[in-house]
C-alpha cells in the first residue's frame, strides 16, 4: 500500500470513528433527554392535581419508559401512590409489593403518609388512551386489537403518531382496518385536518357500519365544512339503512331460536294430543323435570367429578329423557287410561298432577331458582357483521334439528311408529288387527313426556330452572300444535317457526304482553277457517 493509500485509510477510519461517536453522544443525549422527560412527567403526579395528571400521562406514555405501562396500569387500577412529603410516586403491584416508579427498586416496607392518585371521568379517558398508545405495538395480536380499540372510543390526539406508525407495521389485515378506523376517529375530531382528509375518514367510520359508528358520526362537532357535512349525512344514512336490514335479522334469528325452544317444547305434546287426543296439562312440568334432571346431574359432577362439567348436558340428555317418559308412564297408567273419551274430566285431572309435580319439586329443590352451567362450547357469542350469535341458541336450534329428524325416522323405520301412526289414523281398526292399543298409548304418553324432558335439559341453558319453569310453555305449546295441525310433526315445526318469528317481530312494536294476546287472536280466528289447522292429518277415522 503506498502512503497516499495509507493516508486515504486513516482518514476514512477516523471519520467513521467520528460518526460513530457523534451518534453515541447522539443516543445518549437522546436518552438522557428522555429520562429527563420522563423524571418531569412522573414528578406531576405527586402535585394531586387534575390537570397535572392528565400532562404526566401523556409525558409517561410519550417517553418509551420500560416501566411507562406499568404505570399507566397501577393508575387505572388505583395502585398509583405519591408522597407529598418526598414527591415520590410508588407502584403497589396486585402482590402487595411497592416499587419506586422512578428508578424500578423494589421498596423493603410501605412508606407512611402515602395517597392515591385521583382521577376522574376525563382522566380516566386519558389513561385507556394512554394504555392504547403503549400496547399498539404489542407483539400480542389481542392486546393490539384492544388498544386500536380503546385509541377508537378515546379518539385521542396524542395517539394519532402511534396509530400512523403501527398502520405501516401491521400485517393482520383485521387489526390493520381497527387501526385505520381509529385513526379515521382521530381525524374525524381534529381541528387540523383537511376537508379531504375528514371526507375520506367519514367513508372509513361509514364502511364500519355499527352503532358506535354512527354514534361517531353523529356526534362530530358542527362548525364542518358543507363538502364534510354532506359526506356526514349520507354516511349517516347510509348506516341507518344498513342498521335497520340487520335489525331485520336480527328479530329473525331471535324468533328462529324461539321456534326451536317452542318446537321441543310442543312436540312431545303434538304426539299425545294426535295419538291419543288427551288434552295433558302436566306436559309443562314433563319439560321441568328435564331441566331439574340437569341440575342434579351437574351437581354430581361439580362435587364428584368435575372435570367432566363440560359433558354434564351429554350425560343428562338420556336421563332427563328417561326419567320424564318413567313418570309419563305412571300417569298414564294410573290415571289418564280410565278417563279416555272423557276430556273435561282429563284436563282437570293432568292439571292437578301438574300442581302435585310442582310441589313435590319445590318441597324437594326449594322454590327458587337452581343455577344450571352452561359448558364451555355453549358460552359466549359470535359477531357476524351485525348479527349477534349466541351459541347457546345455535346449539338448541341445532338439538332441535336432531330430535325433529330422530322422532321423524322412529316414526317412520320402526315397529313402534308404525302401530303409532296406525292408531292415530283409525284406532278401531288398529285394535281388529292385534295392535295393543293401550301399549302403544302408555308408550305414546312415554315417548311424548320424554321429548318434553329433552326440551327441559335445552330449556335449563336459557331460562331460570324453577318448579313454575312449565308453566310459561304449556299455552304456546298447545298454540303451536292446535295452529300446525293436531298430530302433524311436519305442522308442529312449522307453526313452531311462525308463531316463534312472529312474536319476535311483534315485539318491539305491541311490547310482549300484547304481542302474544295479537297472535292468540290470529290463531283463534286461523282456527275458525282451518279447524284442523295448516296441516290436517288424514285417516277414516280422523276424517269421520
């Protein structure tokens, strides 16, 4: 290397090593710089002043203090604490522990004479949206998705460099469109932006499209350009017409899952009436024996084994089943088969054992209400743009599903559905071909009573398990099959479905009470022209 190369080296080395050293000053400046800030900031909260507080949390949440979060955390918490004496603040972690917010120490004892930082309603605000701040870059994807959210509701300005940032960083496509709405939120309150710039915000908070947007929306100061205030008002229209489709659908699903819950609850009825023509008022307390089944079910279980809770409904579908057809059984036979062809006399007599039913369950159970847990996969709800999903309702409109079809094969494939459809079409005749009409009406009276059991095991997850837990489904249930068609599986679900979707959309127009008395008076005056109801079975005997 010759000595002009030599002397082109060196000074290329030392010019790196001056860059080098600039930015260490640099980075350590900064950082002093930054430590300093943040010293400031917390010394605020000693001062037991609001607007203080609201400056220390914005400097705590602007700083990148490692310990910033944790301190915004104990604040929200109410395990900020200060010493007006020594202007120290203090962390009180949830252990009980006290950590000196300044330096990270943890203190060997609890200082005296210390005091809560105190907020209020504005403040509160401040925190969530501070909190917002330091988890948008969370490399946890919930946690990001709450503090998008949480900069959403706040809209406050201080976040908007955050938000801006996080937008170019994020790869989930759904947290990426949480954050473009808060930062839309942000624009939207702003007194800097531009008219672009709002009109542009107003179609993203538009396309969100649920009540917080619109609340957004509607709520956005007055003193608006007119291009903004017309952007504002189709937006606004535009969510009114979106939210009033899903209302529709809403009142759609909610009458579809009170089919279902009617459809258990009358199909077991559907069978006794068609087959055997007892008006049974004790039905309502075959669907409570099914719910107090559970209970008990899942109080073994809770006590014995309760790993297994979240098969406990598994476990009591046949029980309840069982144990409802075994007493079905024994009204039958020890009561109802010496009143056939005396109606009055039945429907007086069921409704007294109905009252016994009761009383045995409130002397055995008490009269309050029993709590019945619902399994894990049974818990919670699903959003599906703006339909809200329960999985409750799901899993009972799908168990009605199963024991709709299961009840229509038994019907239909065995021995037993057969002499049933038999007898139900012409009993005499059914009785001059060898077919045991009073087996097939106790197995009847069985098969019915147990249905109504199984409806009680899907009734317990959705209404309160009490001895009057009956009553409030035996007139609907009678409703729906007198209205399907007496006898008509096919007429049960569908009078199930109509009646369960008609009372919701009636709802929110008649109130509930005078909802349900509208449609007795439709079905009363359906019944004066269709006797038989939509579906009347046929037979020479049903016909005669």
């Amino acid at each position: 290397m010759t000595r002009a190369e030599l002397g082109s080296t060196r000074r290329w080395v030392f010019a790196l090593l001056a860059l080098l050293t600039a930015a260490v000053f640099s980075f350590e400046a900064r950082a002093q710089g930054d430590a300093a800030a943040y010293a400031k900031a917390l010394a605020l909260f000693s001062n037991d002043s609001f607007n203080d507080t609201d400056t220390a949390i914005s400097g705590i949440a602007a700083s990148g203090h490692p310990l910033a979060a944790q301190i915004v955390g104990a604040l929200q918490d109410g395990r900020l604490l200060f010493s007006a004496e020594t202007k120290k603040v203090l962390i009180k972690e949830t252990s009980g522990a006290i950590i000196d917010a300044g330096t990270g120490e943890k203190l060997a004892s609890e200082p005296a004479g210390l005091s809560n930082v105190r907020l209020n309603n504005r403040l509160r605000r401040s925190v969530e949206a501070a909190l917002g701040t330091l988890t948008l870059m969370s490399p946890d994807p919930v946690r990001r998705l709450e503090a998008a959210n949480a900069v959403f509701k706040s809209r406050d300005a201080a976040a908007l460099p955050a938000i801006e940032q996080a937008i170019q960083k994020e790869s989930d496509a759904r947290i990426k469109r949480v954050f473009s709405e808060a930062r839309a939120a942000i624009i939207l309150y702003g007194s800097t932006a531009k008219e672009n710039e709002k009109i542009e915000a107003i179609s993203i908070i538009r396309d969100r499209g649920d009540q917080e947007a619109r609340g957004l929306l509607a709520a956005m100061p007055a003193d608006q350009t007119p291009g903004v205030q017309r952007a504002q008002a189709e937006a606004l229209k535009t969510i009114d017409n979106s939210l009033a489709a899903w209302a529709v659908a809403q009142n759609f699903w909610y009458g579809l899952s009170l089919g279902s819950v009617l459809l258990l609850a009358a199909i077991g009825l559907a069978i006794t009436f068609g087959v055997m023509g007892v008006i049974n008022m004790a039905h309502g307390e075959m669907v409570m024996l099914g719910a107090y089944t559970t209970f008990v079910v899942q109080e073994i279980i809770r006590t014995s084994a309760p790993w297994l809770f979240d098969y406990s409904l598994a476990i009591a579908i046949p029980l309840a089943f069982l144990v409802a057809a075994l007493v079905g059984i024994a009204i039958e036979r020890g009561v109802i088969r010496f009143l056939y062809g005396r109606p009055l006399e039945t429907l007086l007599a069921t409704w007294g054992i109905s009252l016994i039913l009761q009383q045995a369950v409130r002397t055995a159970f008490g009269p309050t209400n029993r709590e019945v847990g619902a399994p894990h996969f049974m818990s919670g709800a699903t959003q599906l743009a703006g339909l809200t999903i329960t999985w409750n309702r799901l899993w009972i409109i799908v168990f009605a599903i199963l024991i709709f079809g299961a009840l229509l094969a038994a019907l239909r494939y065995t021995t037993l559905g057969l002499q049933m459809r038999a007898v139900t079409q012409n009993r005499r005749m059914a009785s001059a071909m060898a077919i045991n009409t009073g087996r097939i009406d106790a197995l009847t009276f069985a098969l019915g009573s147990g249905i109504a059991g199984l409806a009680g095991v899907a009734l317990s997850q959705i209404d309160n398990v009490s001895p009057n837990l009956g009553q409030g489904y035996i007139i609907d249930s009678f409703l729906v099959v007198v209205f399907g068609g007496v006898g008509n599986l096919w007429g049960t679900l569908v009078g199930a479905l109509s009646l369960g979707i008609a009372n919701k959309f009636l709802e929110p127009y008649a109130g509930a009470v005078l909802g349900k008395i509208l449609l007795l008076v439709a079905v009363i005056l359906f019944i004066q022209k269709r006797p038989r109801g939509l579906f009347a079975l046929k037979g020479r005997a049903v016909e005669a």
